[in-house]
RNA sequence: GGGCCCGUAGCUCAGUAUGGACAGAGCACCGCCCCUCUAAGGCGGGGGUCAUGGGUUCAAAUCCCACCGGGCCCGCCA
C-alpha cells in the first residue's frame, strides 16, 4: 500500500538528510533513544517511544535546529548468551519463540547457538526495521555494545575508571539466590518454584545453653521481641548438629552449615544431636538475662532458617498456638513438658492501638486457628507482624527502647544486639526457590562484586538537583525520579557471565547492562570523526577521553600518548561540546526507576554541571489488544509485522494517536486499520479537493481557514514541545481535515487558498506521517524534501476572530434550526432569523462588564435598570435578564470572544442564507433586526451570537 | 507489603490543577448521497448511572473519604 515509502527512504539517504554535522551558526538539539538489547526483534514497545523521539527531532528540524538523532545496539548481558545456550540444549520452547513469534528462518537459527551470531542478526534485522519506520537517524554514529565493538569499549573502560577514581566503584557483598548444582544465580525465569522470591536478612540471634559455652542460634525476623521471650522451639524429631563458627561452638538445624558456609562464614561440623536432646535444657536470652526452656512444636521447619525459633507468644501467633498445644497436652508432642508450659505466660512487650494486651491471642482467637498447623496461622501471623510494625510501640519493659516505635526499635535493637556480639546477619529465602534443574536454591552472598555506590549522598542530593533543573516530560514523572534516587542503595554493576566490556582493573567481570547505558551518549557525538580519521582502539586511551570529554590535561601530551594528532582531539572535543548535552531521551516508564535515574545520576558524577541532562520523556507501556504484551502467552507483535501489515505511517499515527503522558497505549489492529485508510486516502483527498478548486476572490471562509489553520499550527507546536505526541496528532491530523470539510461544505473552493492551506498542513504533518507527507508535496509540485523544509510559520495576523466568529454563528444557526426542525410537527419551509439589535449589544456588553467585575446577577440587573430612562426600565430588565441567562448558559469567556470580534450578525447570516436553506432543507431564510421581526418571536431576546429562530 | 499512576460513549482518549455552559474528539457503528463495481469521499444519526458508595457545596467527572478494578516499579532481567 505504501509504494512511496522505499521511495522516500532512498531519497532521504541520498540526500544525507538526517546526517548531523555540528555548525556554529545554527543551535543543536541532541535526543536519544535507549538503545534496544538485541535478543529478539523489535516491538511495538520499542517504536512507540522512538517515534515519539522522531517526530520531536523531525519538528525541531523543521524549526530550523541542527538536529541529532543517533542510533545504536545493545549487546551487553546475558539473555543472548542464555538464549544461545538453550538452543543449544535443544529447548522447545526457546526454539518456539524464535520460530514463531520472532519468526526467524529455519536456516537462520541453526547458526543461533553462537550469541554473536544472534545479536548480528537481530542488529541487521532491527536496523531494517528502524529505517522503514522513518525513523530520521544519522546511521553514520551506528553502533553496537561490548566488546566486540573495540572503539566502543574503550570508552566504557574509560568510563569506569573514571567512576573508580572518583571513588563511586567500590568492592563489596551481595546476596543473590543461588543453585548449589547449577552454581550460578537463579533469576525468576530460572525457577521451577519461587517467582519473585528474594533473599531476606534475618538476623540470627545466639542463646548461651546454661552450664556451656555452647549457643542455640536462632534466626529471627523480629528482633525487637526479644524482651518478650519465653521460652525457644526445636523441632523434636528434627536433625541438629554441633558446628564451630569463629571459635564458637553452636547448635542449628543440620541444614543450617552449608547455608552459612555460603555466607562467607567457616564452619566445621562437629557432631550430630537430636532435637529430642534439646528439650528441657534451659538458655540464657541477651538483654534480659531471662532463662528460658527448650520446648518442643510442630510448626519448626529445619530448612528454615537455623531451624531454632525462639517464642514470643504475646507477638506471634505460631509460638502461642504451639505454647497452648503443648499445655493441653498434644498427643503429637513429646510428653513431659506440658507442665513447663502451663507455667508459661505471653509477656507482651508492643503496644498496639485497637488490640488487648496480648495481640497473638486475639487474632488467632478472632479467626478460629485451631492449632500450629493450621494454615490460617500464616496469614494471622503476616497480618499481625504488619500492624505491629507499621503501628506498634514498645512498651515499658523493652529496656532503653521503651516507648520507640516497632519500626525504629526494630533496627537499634538488631544494631546492638550486633553490638555486643550476639546477634549477626544472616539471608535466607522466605519461601522455597526450586530451580529448573530441579535443584532447591539456597543464598549465596557473592564475595567480591563490584558496586557503583548509588546510596552515597553527595551524589544523590546533586541528583536531586540535576533532576529539578531537567525538564521532566511529562510533569507528575519527576516526583518518581526523586524517589529513586532517594531509595538507590550500593548497585552491583558487574557479573562474570554475558557479553560486555571487562573492568579495566579487573578482567574477570564485565561491566553489566544497566551500567554500560548511562553516559553511551556521549560516544555518539564522536563516533563519526573516530572513524573518519580511522582512530584505532589503543589510540582510544582514558587520557585522551578525559581531554575530549573534561578538557583536561595537556593537549600536547594527550596528543602524544595516545598518537592522536593535535587537531584531531581539538576536533573530537569541539564537536562534543557542539552536540552535549543531551536535550531530550525518552522511554518506557518501566525505565525511570532504574535506566533513566542511572543515566542523570552517572552524567552528575562523570560530566560538568552545564553537560547534564536537560530533559528526560517518559511514556505508558504498549498493550496489545488490551493486554500485556507477552511471548510466552503469545500476545506479542513485533515492529516488523506493523509495518508489514499496516505501514510505517499508520503505525506511527496509531501510537502516538493513541496515549499521551503515562497513560499505556493500546494497539487495536482494528484502529490501526482504520488509520492505514484514512492516511492511504490523504493523497486521493487532496488532489480531488484542488481538482474540483477554481481560482476565485478570496473571501470570509478563506480568512476563516487560515485562521482556524494557524490555531492547529499553535496547538500542534506547543503539545510538541511537551512532548504531548497525541494532542499534537489530532491538531496535525484529524483537526485540519475537519476544517477543510467545513470550508468545502461553505463556499467554492478557491484553489490558491487550498493550495497554500494544503502546503502548511503536509509541513504539519510531516514528523508525524513523513512518507505520505513527502508524497503528498511532491504531488503538489513540491521542490525538495519536506522533512527539511521549515515548519509552518506562526501567523498572528492570520488569525481572524470575526471569521471564526462568524462561522461560529452559522454553525450554530444551522445546528439550532435542524434541532427545531427534529421535533416540530407542522411542515415548515420558511425561517426567520431575528438577530440583536444595537440596544441588545449594548446590555449584553455591560452585563458582561458587570459579571467579570464580581457582580451578583440581582445587583447587575439592579445598576443597569436604574441607568435607563424610566419609560424603557421594563423592557430592558427583560433584556438584562434574558443576557445574564445567555451569560450563564453560553459562558462570560466566549461570550466576551464574540462580542470582540463585533460581528455584523445580520450580514454574516444573509450572505450564508443559501447555505442555511441548502443545509436545512428550508425555501427561504430571511434575516431581521430584533425591530423589524414585529410579532412571532413569542418574547424571545435575539441576543448577539443567540438569534432568535421562528419557524414558519 | 510499599511508592507512583489510571478507571469518562463499542474502541482509543480530551475534560479533573483554578468545581459551574447540553460531558467532548477521533475512529467504529447505523442511515442517506456519490459511484459501473470495490476502496475512498460527502452528509446526517444513535450511543455515556463520567468504576462504585459516601461526604463537602447553591452546584462535583472535577475537591475529600472509603471501596472495587487495572498498570508500572520495588536491584542482579533488560
């Protein structure tokens, strides 16, 4: 259907038309587009934000501004090495997704097992993709991540050494989720069981065994409880063991060691005990001094944890049911310890408002669980450990933390409980992770990684600062960005496995994903001079980057180390101080709360202040038909199909006619349709229009479409200066053609009018629809390409409120008389149109005056009365109130629009009286002053704009 | 669980900050016109308890509260 578009892709790249060259004489806008990862094709996702970036860079083009819009590839990670491995192991369902929904060739994907091989693919695959959408890129800046690009990864050697010396890479911990067999992390689509379960700290808690120097260590969420003690758990028939952990001696669940092992902690076995071996023996709880018995429960899962809970029942749901079990003298308990726990009372120690004194009891008592291993416990357990937390406070007996919030207690009693050596962090999975190997996943904590330190706050309090003097598009998106920055902690940004660019210090680790595509940007504005001058990768060095990007060093000697000429890094760094800063990026709001904040937040800490982001976009996520686009539930299109199907131009006009702001876009393949014809018939429209044209006297209607043309020509360039893609459409688009249909129905079309009319509306059009903008000129005769051709002039002058006005009037004259004509019963044929006279001018004006001054109605009716002669003080009450009705009905805004544009309604409507008949279908439409009309008008006030109409 | 956002015609969305005009637009749908046919084009029309329930107000889609439903994010995926 689009047989031009080839056509204008190859006349573009013929000219060079979206090659961007820096030129001192003309000011630069620089936007960019995140580049995709290359594991697959693109979606319509990926087009949605990148044709919202083309059509800013095609208006500001046209604007007249040196515009740059780069391109490049992202290789960096590991799903390409992942997907590649599965291939290899012959996974179905992997081959599945590339066969059908990223429908590559059978003979293609054989080649697939090698990750470089892939991410080639798709980077040829997606490129054609990006030109058939039109996006306007200069493809000479093209390139790809890691280090199969050498230029490249030069400069994210550069960069973190950069980030090293200035002390925001450090060497620290993290724990991940990790299987033993498969001895890698376990991500979500990895497991078998588990989704979105991650690590949580635990703090482990030691109670000295009286009469040893032996410690039971039990693992706990709610440290803060450890003044409600009462006694500790095991599992009775559980398996214990004996280990030494830095010289001490304690006793855990015998699952417990090869967890710690992972933690970064030696630890050797020393001997097996059984649970049953525990009972009875008394501890000493830390703090209080208070000596405890161990007593056997039920609900104690060795693989969890340390397989020791130490019990607060006042607090916690399971240790009261398994207390209260006990005492009633549970035949699945071990005998012998009922007693203890008879004696035992829950010693409350949290105050939370609405409840007793003894929360665990009431809300176990409140949803009936009956016992420890009633499932219900769980969720009364979760409810209670909220409230408690978010609304607790420590009572009195909570020693220096009496009277503290739950949630500050929580933190100062692990802290001195670390302190003073008896408690120690320890991660552990709150539920069980099963990895598709069928392994059960423990954590690991992974020695050694590298961190950018995120959580510093030097950086993120210029963060902040970097964020509130950036534009934010749109608006409520900023607030999201400041509180990323607030909650960023320490972030690992580098990993062992995947493509990438290695750590200059450290060959082992390659710099991960999200930390390769924070300051890329910059590399573009060089790219094109690197190449030109056939720079070579080792001549790349970090000295020369710091000179080209920070201007500093010696030039000289910057010169001579890296064997790059003088005036080639005087070039370099000209054209990056031409092209920097980055004026606008934009994205997917998935993004903002980790892409977009590490892109401003590592520009604060490599580049000076004035080379900070100056504006970032963000926009919805697309749906597919209504849903989430998925592959493995099938709902997935790609880019490539779009076009296929429905063409570059319609696909673009579908999605940035269809959401703005943060709202998610939906592609209906239904509207898409509807769009392919309403654009393929653009062309057919315009050239009938000006075929069934003749030249002819301007008159009223050609100032009225001018008029109404150079408002879409404001309202498109302000929304597109917010980025506001979907308004700006609908005035480019759907608002024009509207206009040209009123101005067709009015008056015979004078074709120099139109002529110039359709002229500035393909211009209009143009960075939202370029192909059939480019058609459609060149069918009019059009010189040149429009995509370089200036945007439509902003044309006061033109704008002609009396025109509008007036067209305002027959509109609503017309409307008025078709409504009339729907429910009365009588034939009629003739109308008669009473407008207002000069009197009834005069009194809506002063009314308005009145009512804009604060006047109530009763006191405007009240001065203009009384300004009147007494013989007409009737009849103008009647006029004044019929005017304060009009006011109320009709609104003061537009009422005072009109009355501006003093229209002489009497002659507007008679000229347009064929028209009215025609529209109507009535014989004959006369026009009368208020004066004139004489009887019929049944006491009706013509008021200016609010003609009366009697029928006939 | 926490943060942010959204719920208005069949669909996609305006309108909500500063409460007041019959709640609008585009597309779809239906009817008519044009036409050798199809697509396109022209004209007209129907269609909404503004998610729900309270409250404030002379007046609420708009402000407040509650509730229901949906989306994005919450670090080792990108």
């Amino acid at each position: 259907m689009e047989e031009y578009a080839s056509k204008w892709m190859k006349r573009w790249e013929e000219a060079r038309a979206f090659e961007a060259e820096p030129d001192p004489k003309r000011r630069k806008v620089f936007v960019t587009f995140p580049f995709p990862y290359m594991n697959g094709p693109l979606t319509a996702g990926h087009i949605f934000s990148a044709c919202r970036i083309d059509t800013f860079a095609r208006f500001k083009r046209m604007q007249g501004f040196n515009v740059l819009y780069p391109w490049a590839w992202h290789w960096t990670g590991q799903p390409v090495v992942a997907a590649a491995q599965r291939l290899k192991e012959g996974d179905p369902v992997q081959r599945r997704i590339f066969l059908e929904m990223d429908r590559v060739p059978e003979k293609e994907l054989s080649k697939f097992v090698d990750p470089v091989y892939m991410a080639t693919y798709y980077t040829a695959e997606n490129r054609q993709v990006v030109k058939s959408m039109g996006l306007s890129i200069d493809w000479r800046r093209e390139f790809h991540t890691s280090s199969y690009e050498p230029l490249f990864d030069r400069f994210v050697r550069w960069q973190y050494n950069r980030l090293r010396e200035l002390g925001y890479v450090v060497k620290g911990t993290h724990p991940v989720v990790w299987c033993p067999k498969d001895k890698s992390p376990t991500q979500d689509h990895d497991r078998l069981e588990g989704e979105g379960v991650a690590p949580e700290e635990y703090t482990l808690i030691k109670f000295r065994l009286d009469g040893t120097d032996e410690y039971l260590v039990a693992g706990t969420l709610r440290a803060e409880t450890i003044f409600g003690i009462t006694n500790i758990w095991v599992k009775p028939d559980g398996k214990y063991v004996r280990i030494r952990v830095d010289g001490q001696v304690w006793v855990v669940s015998s699952e417990t060691p090869g967890k710690l092992a992972e933690q970064l902690m030696k630890v050797e076995v020393l001997s097996e005990v059984k649970g049953s071996e525990l009972l009875g023996r008394i501890c000493i709880a830390p703090f209080t001094g208070r000596r405890v018995p161990v007593l056997p429960a039920l609900f104690v899962d060795t693989g969890s944890v340390t397989g020791i809970v130490y019990s607060v029942p006042a607090h916690a749901p399971y240790d009261l049911l398994a207390l209260r079990d006990l005492a009633s003298g549970d035949k699945r308990l071990p005998s012998g310890f009922g007693q203890i726990a008879v004696g035992i009372s829950p010693i409350p120690v949290i105050k939370l408002a609405g409840f007793e004194e003894i929360p665990a009891a009431q809300v176990v008592d409140k949803a009936g669980v009956k016992d420890q291993l009633d499932t219900k416990a769980e969720a009364a357990t979760k409810d209670l450990y909220n409230r408690e937390f978010h609304s607790g406070i420590m009572l009195e007996n909570s020693g220096k933390y009496s009277g503290m919030p739950v949630s500050e207690a929580k933190a100062a009693v692990i802290q001195d409980l670390k302190a003073a050596g008896y408690a120690l962090s320890f991660y552990d999975l709150p539920e069980p992770v099963i990895c598709r190997c069928n392994t059960s996943c423990i954590v690991k904590v992974l020695e050694g990684q590298w961190f950018l330190t995120y959580g510093d706050e030097v950086w993120k309090s210029r963060s902040v600062e970097a964020i509130r003097r950036a534009r934010i598009l749109p608006e409520e998106s900023r607030q999201q960005f400041i509180q990323t920055v607030h909650w960023l902690k320490a972030y690992p940004c580098a990993r062992k496995t995947g493509l990438g660019t290695r750590l200059p210090w450290d060959e082992e680790w390659l710099v991960e994903t999200l930390s390769d595509s924070t300051v890329y940007m910059a590399f573009y504005t060089i790219v094109t001079q690197l190449r030109r001058y056939q720079i070579k990768p080792e001549q790349l060095t970090d000295s020369a980057l710091t000179y080209i990007f920070m201007g500093k060093g010696s030039l000289s000697s910057v010169a001579e180390e890296s064997g790059m000429g003088p005036e080639i890094l005087e070039s370099l760094r000209n054209e990056f101080l031409y092209w920097y800063p980055v004026d606008l990026r934009n994205s997917g709001k998935d993004l903002v709360s980790n892409h977009l904040t590490f892109f401003i937040m590592q520009h604060v800490a490599l580049f000076e202040e004035s080379h900070w982001p100056r504006a970032v976009g963000v926009n919805g996520m697309v749906q597919l038909e209504g849903a989430r686009m998925s592959k493995s539930h099938g709902n997935f299109v790609s880019a490539k199909d779009l076009i296929n199907e429905y063409g570059a131009d319609a696909s673009r006009a579908t999605l940035l006619a269809s959401a703005e702001a943060l709202d998610d876009p939906d592609w209906r393949s239904k509207n898409a349709a509807d769009m392919r014809d309403k654009i393929s018939s653009l062309p057919s429209f315009v050239q009938k229009t000006l075929s069934n044209s003749k030249e002819r006297e301007g008159d009223m209607l050609d100032r009225w479409l001018f008029s109404q043309l150079q408002r879409r020509i404001i309202a498109v360039t302000e929304a597109l200066e917010e980025l506001r893609t979907r308004t700006a459409f609908y005035n480019a688009f759907f608002a024009p053609w509207n206009d040209v249909r009123w101005y067709l129905r009015r008056t015979t079309p004078n074709r120099s009018t139109l002529t110039r009319f359709f002229e500035e509306w393909i211009r209009l059009l143009s960075p939202f629809v370029p192909f059939v903008a480019e058609e459609v000129n060149e069918r009019l005769g059009g010189k040149g390409l429009i995509s370089l051709s200036n945007w439509p002039e902003i044309r006061k002058e033109s704008i002609d409120i009396q025109a509008e006005a007036a067209e305002e009037l027959v509109d609503g004259v017309v409307r008025d008389i078709k409504g009339i004509l729907g429910v009365v019963k009588k034939p009629v044929t003739s109308a008669l149109i009473v407008v207002a006279d000069r009197r009834a001018r005069e009194a809506l004006k002063e009314t308005v005056r009145l009512l804009s001054s604060g006047k109530k109605e009763g006191e405007v009716i009240g001065e203009l009365v009384a300004s009147q002669a007494d013989t007409d003080r009737a009849s103008y009450s009647k006029l004044v109130q019929a005017a304060l009705r009009h006011c109320r009905e009709t609104g003061i805004e537009r009422i005072s629009r009109i009355m501006e544009a003093q229209v002489d309604e009497a002659e507007v409507l008679t000229s347009a009286s064929d028209f009215i008949a025609k529209e109507t279908g009535l014989k004959s439409i006369k026009i009368s002053y208020e004066e004139e009309a004489g009887e019929g008008k049944k006491g009706r006030t013509p008021l200016p704009a609010k003609p009366v109409i009697i029928l006939t």
